[in-house]
C-alpha cells in the first residue's frame, strides 16, 4: 500500500536534482536553471496532491461530479508567475555580472573579488604609511 | 474608512508604485513616496492605538469569511511591527533623496523610489496577513525588490552579492513554500488561525514535521541566522547606503515577526518546543552566531561590514532571547526588535553620509572624521554604544531585559556568555572610536564637510528616539509585553 | 553537460513535460500557463542571455560532496514526510475535505462562472492574485534599473541599415510570421475573455499577447518593433495594469464593501463579480503583457549594444 | 455513413502513428543533422496532419471540427519553416551535410548530439 505515495517520491527525487544543481554547479545560468527546475518540481508536489481519484478539470458542466481541487491550481498558477519573475530578474543579473566580470563562472568571479579586495587593503594600508 | 485600516496599510505604498512609474520627475516621485511612506506611518499607528484598546481586528479580503477568502489579521505583534517598519521606511526616505544623488545614475532615481515602495508593501504584506500561502507571495515582492535595489550599488560586487542573495532567497522561499504545501496537505487550510486549530490533530504525524522544519529553514535563510547567514554581509555592504539603512532595520525584522508567527500561533508553542528540540536548537545558534559574527566584525576593514557582521550578532541575541519561550524572554525579543532597527537604521544612514562625503567607509579613511563630521560622527558612536548596551540608550534595555530572562530561567552560563558577546561588541566599535577621534587624518586626504541637513535630520531624529527610548521605555515596553503575552495566550 | 544551449533547451522540455502532467492530473490552467511561460518565456529569455554571455560551460571542479550531502539531507527529510501523507488521488483527504468543497459547490451561486480555478484565483484569493501580479511587476521594474541604457540615435540608422540588408535572408520566416502573427494576437484575445469558461485568464493571455511581440522583435529587429512600441508607452501600460486591478478594490471599498469586494461593484451581486473578474483579468493581462515585453526589449538592447560593442572593437583592432 | 467515416478515420489516425514512429526512428538512426531533420520534418507535418485529419473524422460536431482545421493548418504553415529556419541557421555554422559513405562509419559514434 505505501506505493500509493510514488508521486511524492519522484517530485522528491526531481526536487534533490534541482537544488543539487543550483549548490553544485558553478556556471551562473545553470544554477538558474537548476532553480528552475526546483521550482517546478514543488509545482507538481502541489499539483499531485490536489488529484482527486476519478475527478475531472475543476470546470463545472453538465454531469460532473467528482472535481479535482481547485485550491492548489490557484496557489501553483501565481507560484509559476513568482518563479518567471524570479528567473528574468537572475538572469538580468548574470548579463550585469558578465558585463563587470568578464565571466560567469563562480570561481574566476570570486578570484576578480579576492582581488579587489586585496587591493582596496593595499592601498588602505599605503595610505596609512605615507 | 477607520474600518478599511489593515487593508489601506498594505494599499497606499503598493498603489503609489506605479503611480510613481507615471509621475517621472524624480524631485516629484521622492516627494510622492516619502508622503506615501508617511501615510503608511500614520495608518501603523491608528492601528496600534486600535489593537492596544480594542483588542485583535480581523479583515476579511473580498468579504469571503477566513478559511475560503484572504484574512488580514492585526494583533499586537502585528501592529508593533508595522509601527517599525513603516516608520523607519519614513525616516530614511528623507535622507533618500541627497544620498542616491551621489550612488545611483540619475536616470535610475525614479526606478529605484518605486522598488523601494514595493518592498515596504512586501514586507508590511507579510506582516498583516493571516494567510500562509499570501505571506509567500509578499515574500516574494519584497525579495525581489530586494534583490534589484542590492543590485543598484556602485561597486561591482554589490552585482555579485545580489545575485547570491537571490540564490539563497530563493531556495528559502521555495523552502517555505513546501513548508506551506505540506501543512495544506495534512489541514486543507492555509488560514493561520484556521491552521492553528487543526494541526494539533495532526501534529505527531512525520509529514507535519517535514512542514515544520522546511518553513524554520525557509524562513532562518531569509533571517540570515548562523550559519545560513552568508549572503548578508556582502549585500549590506555593497548596496546603497539608503538601501542597506532600510533593509538592516527591517528585512531580518520581518523574518523574526514570520519565525515567530510560525512557531508561536501556527504550530503551537506546545508542539515547537516540547515535541521538537528547537529550543537548544536556537539557543546553541544564536550563541555561535552572537561569537563568531562579533569576532568577524573585528576583523573587517570595512565599516559597513563591521555593521553587518553586527547585524547578525544581534539576529543571534533576538534568537536568544525567543528561545527562553517565557513572556519576559520573548518581551526582550520583541523590545530588541524595534531597539535594534532604531540603532542599526542611525548607524547606516550615518555610513551613508559618510559615503557621501568621503566615497568609501574603508576604516582607513574615518581617521580623524571625529573632527570633520562631529554629527555623523557622534550619532555613529551613540548608535555604536547602544549596540554594546550601555545605560541610557535602548541597547540597555533590551540586554536588560534580555539578562532577566535568562536569569529567571535559570541560564546562568548563557547570560555570562551574552555579557562577553557584549564585550567582543566593545572592541570593534572602539576600532571606530579610536580611528575617528584619536588618529590624524591621511595625509593627502582632502577635509570634508559634515553631512548634509538632509542626512541629519533623519539621524538625529532615529538618534533621538535611540534615547528617549532608552530613558523611558515604558511605551515600547508596554506594547512589547503585550504583544508577547497576547502570543503566549496570556490575557493581560 | 558542457553545452548551455543543450542545457536550456532541456529545461523547456521539462517545462512541456511537467505541462503534460498538470494536463494528466487535472489541472488544465495551471498546464496552459506552465507550457506559455515554463517553456515559453523563460526558454526564450534563458536563450537570449546565452547569445550573450557564450554558449558554454567552463570546465572547473566543482565540490559536490557538500552539495550531495545537504541534498541527501533534505531529500531525506522529505521521504521521511511522506510516510504520513494521504495516499495519491484518494478522494477523503483533509485537503479535499475542509475548504475545497465550498468552492466546488457553490462558486457557481456565488461567484457565477463555470471555470472553478477562476473564480477562486480572481474572486476568493483576488488578493493573491494582485501580488502575483505587483510581483511581475516588480521583476519589471528591477529588469529596467539591472539593464536599460540611454538611447543613441546615431547608432540606429546603422543598425537598420544592416536589417534591411538581412532582409533576403529571412525572406521566409518573415512572410510566415506576418501571417501568423494576427492570428496570435487574436488568440490571446480568445484566451482573455475565455477565462471565465475553460482554461485561459488574464495572465496566459497576457503571456502570449507578448509572446506574439517577441516574435516581430526578434525577425525584425529592435529598432523597427521600438518604433510600435516605445518603452515609456509599456511603461504606462504596465503601471496601468497595476492600477486598474488596485481601483477595482478601491472602488469596492468606496461602495462601502470591503476591499475587492465584487459584490458592491453592481446592484446585483453575482454581475457585480462578473464585472469585477472582468475588470481584474484585464489588469492581469496588460500587466504581465507589457512587461514581458519590457524584459525582453531591455535583454535585446543589451545583447545589441553588446555586439555593437564587438563590432566596434574589431575595426579599432583591424586599424591597428 | 459512419462506417465509412470510422474506418478512414482509423486508417488516418494509422498512417499518421506510423508516420510518428518512423520519424522518431530516423531521428536516432539517421547519420548527420540535416537527414535527421527530414525525419522530423515527416513527423511534424506528415503524422501529426494525418493524425489530425484523422481525429477530424471522428470529430462530434462542426466546432472541434473547426478547431482541428485550424490547428491542421497551423501545423501545416510552422511546421516547414521551422524545419527551413533550423536548416539555414546550420547551414550559417558551417555545419556540411555528410554525403561521403566512407566518413559515415568514423563519425557517427563520435558526433552524437
């Protein structure tokens, strides 16, 4: 009976693959796309657990009884909207980064940083010994 | 229209966003969304005259009653925290206008005043409502508006660290969102108060766990506790002065208001802390985040990241104080709340004038800036003092107040502790006592004025306030304990 | 996978394939807009950027142990909640049980539209959808500070010029996409005012009404689809979007009702809702139409200066 | 009548699968980009039209029907350009069309994408 809960447990499997990507990967848009991909995955959590046995698309006609929930749709229709959004304003970011750093790679970025950093600290401590 | 408040407090800045988008005129727009600011100040403060007489106010979105429609729901706590936000959000605003003269390109004034509004509205959506999956929405308003105004700062790594922040924020929100969808599956309601009543039915099952420990992650990432607190101290610093001013008095606030309502009214205090070992959990947090960020504030040589650093030091003592669960304890929470985004807003909008003065807060360069800026200078001192909790600011108070919960509790080592977080906080605002007041300026370095009136007033006023407050804590007090006892179900 | 355009492409499959579950478990609406804007608008976007930043994946090492370890973790965590979650498709779960029925069995009385996801998104959870739409605008409006840049006009004769010049080229796909693009148009039209019956609303009209401007864009250039749509005339649109959903809360308000309150829009109630969806589905479309258009106008304009940049650069490298 | 409409209908709706499923077969066994798009090609105008004229057949009333004539030409007016388009953008990267046999065994396995 406990195989009654296989949907949850490939939008589990699809979750962990998703948020693996944004942790492991360097590359700025694969991490978004590995957002993305989380994203979506919780979307069919919602979506799964809203299926009603025998039920139909939640519109109502002639004859129909048996409905799927409707809550959920409604909260996944704006989630999609919230992660679109969030997609557009990442990727604005990257060309923004691409165009400072030269690079989308999180290594060589925070290398340029450590860089920075390491000058604005030299120029601090001339100052100071001048 | 006294009836429409709850509503109108979230309304007013949300409308004037786009308005502004209309208005142009940058001059116009600040003038526009520091009066909307100021709209929103006074509607916090009708309200919380409201709730402290008349008890809780319930408004019912659309007029669908709680579980089926969208229930905004004001209640002590609530109240005090839109009194803060909306009241800090005021006071920066003034500076706004001078400061983003110097930090932000020109053509860019009247986008960054509308994200600004947008992520007042965010935060102050997610505090009134009484709906869960409406609090993910707002979230999200605000940390997008968050994420683009980071992303405004000159340098950079302002880029970089908005980015992250967008990452770990995201990956937060997504967290509470299966938090949410979880606590839907085992109710079949996403109203708190509706939540509230039904999960204790529910509450020994796993996938209620699961919920509860996905929305206290979701929403720890979002507060930057230790050791989830990576993205802060990059995005403090290279955000722009107004933003940083803003944000570090009232998006780690908003977090604690969202970690509170979970664990309080929505699971329950019963099932938060005693089924779950949450409270050893904060406690053990809050103490390695108060050490480990004081030790790391010493080391900066950046201003603005000392401040963070702090930031999350004090996001450590508010955890602290929240994890004694007693009405005292979670009074000393609330009180630092609203002491802190005084302090910390004084502190940034000072850094702010400084930038605007200098161009830079490398440490380095506050040698002899005692001298130059008195008033900046002297109000980055007080604030600086209030962090470490001497007498007669607010910082003391809530210590105070803080130590006397521990105590009743019987947490002896944890006050001790607390104390010596207190001293780590003595040494690295001395670092910018001595710089500013005992060291000559660079040489080379051209002498700079004191800060515009426009930097001042909005200081000095938080500064003020720091005071006043610190003095007579009656006001700030009465409300705190109330709110905590109206959360820990006591009647007053 | 070194190759980002292969990476990208894959996420739109995915993005389709989830649409089709969302069709398998019920949830038309939700599928429509997935497959517009999962595999739609955020492939295409995803597909500018890499035009911008370079088609590939640098080869570095990345440290998955941590990365596998918290995954393990929550993934874990996750499994360990699903034992005590009600079975897939059983019909007496809570979340069947509680708030759900009333939307069921009687938004038809109280709200009048036969498209239950409506009712509930546009009249019982309006508040929710008024956020998702100050989100999109949000997500606008940082968009415009990340990325717009002043206007040189000297710069876009040249760039029409070599339009002109492209125009052979194109020859066929132009000619399709004349013809097809009215009828994209009125197909968002259709799904607009359809909403309230099938599958369809605001926000899906919306995204194709964008989709169909993208598509002009990208075949004729930025140049000649600014001189339709130039930004200041988006702007308004979006911020009238925002607006007309906001006054229709206000005016309910005004009517003594509370806020979004559709009921107090008209005499009788049930016209009152029936208006007052309308109303809000058209702010919802203007809305997340414009600025859908916005964001790829403002990522377009970048890729553009970027490789008037190059091109720039190549001649002073040529004379030198 | 309907007789005659099921059997043509079932034999379109057979054409069509098979169509379907000798595209996706040349898809993974033809040996360079451009033979692998003439599979496609067959299978998005060849079996989804057929497929469509097919179901047209079973269609209950005029309004489907409609919908399904819409839906053909469509397919009928995208699907060529698309496969034009994908053709001229490869032809642009330089991609040559294999039509040696010999240089077919060797690459094959190593251009798999």
């Amino acid at each position: 009976m406990i195989i009654g809960l296989y949907n949850d447990w490939v939008v589990v499997v699809l979750m962990m693959i998703g948020l693996y990507i944004v942790i492991a990967h360097g590359n700025l848009i694969k991490k978004i796309v590995g957002l993305a991909i989380f994203q979506t995955s919780v979307f069919i959590l919602y979506i799964s657990m809203a299926k009603v046995e025998g039920g139909s698309a939640p519109i109502l006609a002639e004859g129909i009884k048996q409905f799927s929930n409707p809550l959920p749709h409604v909260l996944i229709l704006t989630a999609i909207v919230v992660g679109v959004a969030t997609t557009a304003l990442g990727l604005a970011l990257v060309i923004r980064i691409n165009e400072a750093y030269g690079s989308i790679e999180e290594e060589d970025i925070q290398h340029l940083d450590n860089q920075t950093q390491d000058e604005t600290e030299l120029q601090a401590t001339e100052g100071e010994q001048s | 229209m006294i009836s429409h408040l709850p509503v109108l407090q979230v309304i007013v800045p949300l409308m004037a966003a786009p308005i502004c988008l209309l208005l142009k005129r940058s001059q116009l727009v600040w003038l526009f969304s520091l009066f909307a600011s100021a709209i929103a100040f006074i509607i916090s403060v009708l309200l919380l005259q409201q709730v402290m007489t008349s008890g809780v106010i319930s408004y019912e979105l659309g007029g669908w009653e709680a579980p089926w429609g969208i229930e905004y729901r004001i209640d002590q706590l609530n109240a005090f925290l839109l009194l803060i936000i909306s009241g800090v959000s005021t006071v920066v605003l003034i500076a706004a206008q001078t400061s983003i003269e110097k930090e932000i390109p020109k053509e860019k004034h009247t986008l960054f005043y509308i994200l600004y509004l947008l992520s007042l509205t965010g935060m102050l959506g997610i505090v009134s409502t009484g709906d869960a999956f409406n609090v993910f929405v707002f979230l999200e308003i605000s940390s997008l508006s968050a994420y683009a105004l980071i992303a405004l700062g000159q340098d950079r790594r302002a880029l970089w660290a908005s980015y992250q922040y967008l990452i770990m924020g995201t990956i937060g929100a997504t967290f509470i969102l299966i938090g949410i969808g979880l606590m839907y599956q085992m109710t079949g309601t996403l109203n708190m108060q509706d939540l509230s009543q039904r999960l204790p039915d529910v509450a020994q099952t796993r996938t209620v766990f699961t919920a509860f420990a996905f929305v206290i992650v979701g929403v720890c990432l979002k507060l930057a506790l230790f050791p989830l607190h990576l993205w802060l101290p990059n995005a403090y610093t290279y955000a722009p002065s107004i933003v940083t001013a803003f944000f570090a008095a009232t998006a780690t606030k908003v977090a604690i208001y969202l970690l509170i309502r979970f664990t309080f009214t929505v699971f329950g205090l019963s099932f938060s802390f005693t089924t779950l070992p949450l409270q050893e959990l904060f406690l053990l947090l809050g103490l390695t985040g108060i050490f480990v960020a004081s030790s790391a504030a010493i080391y900066q040589k950046n201003v603005k990241h000392v401040f963070a650093y702090s930031s999350i030091a004090q996001v450590g003592y508010i955890v602290v104080g929240f994890s004694t669960s007693t009405i005292t304890g979670l009074t000393a929470t609330l009180l630092h709340l609203f002491n802190h985004a005084l302090m910390k807003s004084a502190i940034f909008l000072a850094l702010g004038a400084v930038v605007y003065r200098l161009g830079n807060v490398q440490l380095s360069s506050f040698n002899g800036l005692g001298r130059q800026m008195p008033l900046t200078m002297a109000a980055i001192v007080i604030g600086g003092l209030s962090l470490i909790g001497v007498p007669l600011t607010v910082g003391f108070v809530s210590k105070w107040y803080l130590l006397t919960a521990l105590l009743e509790k019987g947490w002896w080592p944890v006050a001790i502790l607390i104390l010596l977080g207190s001293l780590l906080a003595v040494i690295y605002v001395w670092r910018i006592v001595e710089a500013a007041y005992f060291k000559k300026p660079l040489a080379g370095s051209v002498p700079v004025k004191e800060a515009p009136l426009f930097f001042l007033i909005p200081i000095w006023l938080l500064i003020t306030a720091n005071i006043y407050f610190g003095i007579d804590s009656r006001l700030s007090l009465k409300v705190a304990s109330a709110a905590a006892q109206s959360l820990l179900g006591v009647s007053p | 996978m070194k190759d980002l355009f292969a990476v990208v492409m894959l996420l739109g499959i995915y993005s389709l394939l989830s649409a089709s579950f969302f069709v398998a478990m019920d949830a038309v609406d939700v599928a429509f807009t997935e497959a517009a804007v999962g595999a739609g608008i955020s492939t295409l976007l995803m597909l500018v950027v890499i035009t911008i930043t370079g088609r590939s994946e640098k080869t570095t090492r990345h440290k998955p142990l941590l990365a596998l370890l918290v995954v393990v973790f929550t993934g874990s965590m996750l499994i360990y909640g699903t034992f005590d979650m009600p079975y897939f498709g059983i019909a007496d779960a809570p979340i069947h049980s509680h708030v759900a029925p009333r939307y069921i069995q009687e938004s038809m009385k109280e709200v009048g539209i036969p498209n239950i996801v409506t009712s509930v998104l546009a009249s019982y959870r309006a508040f929710d959808t008024f956020g998702e739409v100050v989100v999109i605008f949000t997500a606008g409006i940082g968009v415009m500070a990340l990325l717009s840049v002043g206007r040189r006009p000297e710069e876009n004769e040249k760039t029409t010029a070599i339009d002109d010049s492209m125009h052979e080229q194109y020859l066929v796909i132009r000619i399709v996409t004349k013809m097809l693009i009215p009828f994209i148009l009125l197909y968002a039209l259709y799904v607009q005012f359809h909403g309230d019956f099938g599958p369809g609303g605001g926000f899906q009209a919306g995204v194709i009404f964008a989709a169909a401007i993208i598509l002009y864009t990208m075949l004729f250039g930025l140049t000649t689809a600014r001189k339709v749509i130039n930004q200041s005339f988006i702007q308004f649109i979006a911020a009238a979007g925002v607006l007309l959903y906001g006054c229709v809360g206000i005016v309910s308000m005004l009517n003594g009702a509370n806020f979004f309150d559709y009921n107090a829009l008209a005499s009788d109630p049930v016209a009152g809702q029936h208006l007052g969806i309308l109303l809000i589905e058209w702010g919802v479309g203007c809305t997340v139409a414009s600025v859908m258009i916005m964001i790829f106008f403002n990522f377009a304009e970048r890729r553009e200066m970027q490789q008037n940049n190059e091109k720039i650069n190549n001649i002073e490298g040529d004379s030198l | 009548m309907d007789m005659i409409l099921n059997i043509s209908g079932a034999l379109c709706l057979l054409v069509g699968s098979f169509l379907c499923i000798s595209g996706g077969v040349g898809l993974l066994r033809f040996p360079d980009f451009y033979t692998r798009m003439h599979a496609v090609g067959v299978t998005d105008t060849l079996g989804a039209g057929m497929i469509l004229i097919g179901l047209m057949f079973y269609s209950p009333d005029f309004l489907i029907f409609s919908k399904l004539v819409i839906i053909l030409l469509l397919t009928l007016l995208i699907g060529p350009t698309t496969s034009h388009v994908l053709a001229k953008a490869a032809m642009q990267n330089n991609l040559k069309p294999k039509l040696q046999q010999e240089d077919n065994i060797k690459e094959t396995s190593s251009s798999n994408y």
